[in-house]
C-alpha cells in the first residue's frame, strides 16, 4: 500500500503550489517596481510617469514642468533653486544672483537647454546632470517625453543644444 507521497493529487497539488509561489514572488517584484517608480527612481528603460503620491510642491513651480523636477531635486540637494523664469532664461537669472556658472557638465549641475530643436520653441528646457562621460552626459529630468514623466538620457558631448550649466 502506498503512503501517496507520490500520487498524481499530491504531485498535481505540489505543483498549483509551485507556481502560486512563483507567482507571488513576481507580484512582489512588480510591487516594488511600482515603489521605485513612485518614488522617482527610473526604470530599466529610463522612464517613470509621476503619480499622485510623488507630486511633491515646489514652491513656485507648476508640478510636472521640467523646472519643478529640477528645482525639487536640488533642494533635497540642499542646493535650492531661488531664481525664477522660464528654463531657457534660469542661466542669467541664477548668474545674476551670483551664482557660478559654466560651459562643462559636471554631476549635480543644472543644464539649461536653448529654446528650439529638440525643447520647448517657448519656455526651452532644464535638467539635472547625473553622471558624465568623455564623449556624453546623463541627465535626470521631468517633461522631455510628457508632463510628469520623469526619466534618465544620456546625451552625445559636446550638446550644441547646451546654453550652460548652473554649479
């Protein structure tokens, strides 16, 4: 007589288990993804769409528009945006605030793109440089793909889009 260690049921029913585990570990990963993105943190194809609970107030600046997202991150660098305007003219305002300015991305720095080509004719476009290399430079940024969507490119160096970067 068997003990039925090895009856069909028992294998059948070890096996729903098997991929109820499975499926489980892969909600949680999900989940986490999901926390990451919230949070800001980009996904492994460099973008995440901000929602609700990551729509932080930054004095100042409308939620969503590239110079929220920078003016956020800089303050939780301890670095606070205190000049206003649009993103093309942040170069003279924080230079006429005595704020040290220049031609070469370094991390931290705030990139100010000119108006047209690839950015807003309008408003132009800021971002913050995360990492650079001798030949590009990766920026973190809000509203390059949509309002709110917050990603992470690497750019060709030298950018003839670049205006300068803020320090």
């Amino acid at each position: 007589m068997s003990d039925g260690s090895s009856s069909p049921l028992r294998l059948a029913v070890g096996a729903v288990l098997a991929v109820v585990v499975l499926a489980i570990v892969l909600i949680a990963a999900a989940v986490g993804a999901v926390v990451e993105g919230v949070a800001g943190i980009t996904d492994p194809a460099g973008t995440t769409s901000a929602s609700t609970s990551s729509q932080v107030a930054v004095a100042g600046w409308p939620w969503g528009q590239c110079t929220w997202y920078v003016a956020l991150r800089r303050a939780q660098m301890d670095e606070p945006v205190t000049w206003g305007g649009n993103a093309w003219e942040w170069l003279a305002n924080a230079e006429a605030q005595g704020k040290p300015t220049t031609s070469m991305p370094l991390p931290g720095e705030i990139v100010v793109y000119r108006r047209g080509g690839p950015y807003d004719p309008l408003d132009g476009h800021v971002a913050l440089v995360v990492a650079i290399t001798p030949t590009s430079y990766t920026v973190s940024e809000a509203n390059y793909y949509g309002l709110g969507v917050i990603d992470t490119r690497s750019i060709a160096w030298p950018d003839p889009h670049v205006a300068g970067f803020i320090v």
